[in-house]
C-alpha cells in the first residue's frame, strides 16, 4: 500500500486572522479560488497543479499550512483508522506530531463525485495573474522524530538522507520531497516549495506583487550554469547544480501568514538542497 501526494491544508482562524488578508495573499501569489464548500468555511485554491484547501479552524491561533492530502486507497485509510471530516469532506488523521494527514479514495470517480457533492464549484476557465507555478514539490517539517519517520515510510515515502540538520523523504513517484528540520524542536510545517515555470520571471511577479522576498547572499560564482549565470546573478537568485541539472531558486518570507514559500526552476533535478535551505532559514528557525 502507498498514497500519492496531492494537495496542502492551510489553516487560519478568523477571530485571529482576517479572511480578507488570506484572500489577498492568495490573488497576489496566483491563486484563483476555484470553489466553496456548500456548509463550512472552506475554500479550495489552486494555481497550476498546486491545490490549496482553506480552512477556517477555531484551534489554528497561528496560521499557517496545518496538513498533507492523500490518494490513497480504502485499505490504507481503514489501517490508519482515519475519521471522515466533514469540514474538508475527507478521511483524517494526524502524524505523530499531531499534523493533519488527509485522504481522498483513489476509487474511480468518487473523489470527484464527493467534491461535486459538497462545494460549489467555480472559475475553472479563468487564470487571473497567475505566477507560474506548476505545482508544489516538497515541504519544510520541523522537528520529525522517529516514529514520524516510519509513519511516512508506511505512507510510501522512501528515507534518502540524512543530513548534518535535515532528513530526507522523498515520496513513491518521485514527485514529492519532505525535508526534515532536526534543529528545530517544534512540529509543524514551515515552509513549502512550489516549482515554476521560470523563476526569474516569477521572481519580477513576485516583486511587482509587493511580496517580501528575501535578499540572499550570493557567495557562488555559478560559472557552470552557462547562459543562466547573469540572471542567477540579476534576479539575486540562488542555484545548486550545473547547466545540465539544476534547481535555480528564489524565497519570499510569509508568502501567506505563516508560511514562507521556495519557487524554483529545475532541470533533471529533483532534490531539495540542504545548503540552500541552510541559506533560506537561520539554524534555530
């Protein structure tokens, strides 16, 4: 058994943070709010192949990204005893940090079938000032123990690495990265990282947007990405490989409350570099 990656949860309660604010974060990184949730206050986003479930939740004080969504078959679901949660209209349960783990059926069309069913569905034609990113790639954990680790493993993930500060799991496809933060001793999830298209265009989009990102040192003289090297260099970008594998990145800090956010172009290249985390997130994050 195994379950594949397929969306992230943020969490926000609205006595604490204003929707408003959310919203706005949400329109100005790209995103479009493609439907509403017929009795509760949950919305569902996306941009590209990245999928934002919005969840107005009395326990999230801070907000910020409170879980992981799944397909998964039924025999997972009923071996994790998962309870169905009629906020999100999907099978739940929780790591054993207390993060959210949520689950569709991966049988036929019932996933659909329960969206259709539950919210209302809307702007599917329209793509306003999009960013250009194409889907999400991996997430920064703080804190994972064992027991966690062995939890992802029983979800298919695959342990690649261990690092001086960061574990490495990386999911059954290929497709999707958790990077374990050992220094930092609170759980939760810090960070995400969203590919696109072309970071150094989604780097003026982001600038343009008035978002925060970060001013990176740059101490490489990337002489090995060829033609890439001035605009490494001119959107203060950062990048790990060579012109033939590379991850070229960039960080903006609170993209949405509580939640920085890593964009990048790669080629051939799907791990997330240590040393560029190290870059983004002090050692006692």
């Amino acid at each position: 058994m195994s379950a594949d990656y397929s969306f992230l949860e943020y969490s926000y309660y609205s006595a604490e943070t204003d929707l408003m604010e959310v919203e706005r974060q949400l329109t100005r990184l790209g995103f479009t709010c493609r439907g509403y949730h017929n009795s509760e206050n949950t919305t569902l986003w996306t941009q590209g192949l990245c999928i934002l479930l919005v969840r107005d939740n009395p326990e999230a004080i801070i907000p910020g990204i409170s879980g992981i969504g799944f397909m998964a078959s039924m025999d997972m679901i009923e071996s994790l005893e998962c309870e169905y949660d009629h906020s999100v209209e999907m099978y739940v349960t929780r790591d054993t940090a207390g993060l959210r783990v949520l689950f569709y059926p991966d049988t036929g069309n019932s996933s659909d079938e329960m969206l259709n069913e539950n919210y209302t569905i809307h702007n599917l034609e329209a793509n306003p000032k999009e960013l250009g990113f194409t889907g999400f790639s991996g997430v920064v954990i703080n804190g994972l123990n064992q027991r966690q680790m062995d939890f992802y493993q029983y979800l298919g993930f695959k342990f690649t690495k261990s690092g001086n500060r960061f574990n490495t799991l990386v999911s059954r496809n290929n497709r999707f990265i958790i990077k374990v933060d050992k220094q930092h001793r609170s759980s939760g999830i810090r960070g995400v990282i969203a590919d696109c298209d072309d970071v150094f265009v989604t780097t003026s989009k982001m600038h343009l947007a008035k978002m925060n990102v970060k001013k990176l040192v740059q101490d490489t003289d990337y002489k090995s990405f060829g033609q890439h090297i001035h605009k490494i260099r001119g959107y203060n970008c950062v990048a790990v490989g060579n012109s033939n594998s590379y991850s070229i990145e960039n960080f903006c800090v609170d993209a949405l409350p509580g939640v920085d956010f890593t964009f990048r172009s790669r080629k051939q290249y799907l791990d997330i570099s240590d040393e560029l985390l190290e870059i983004y997130y002090e050692p006692t994050l």
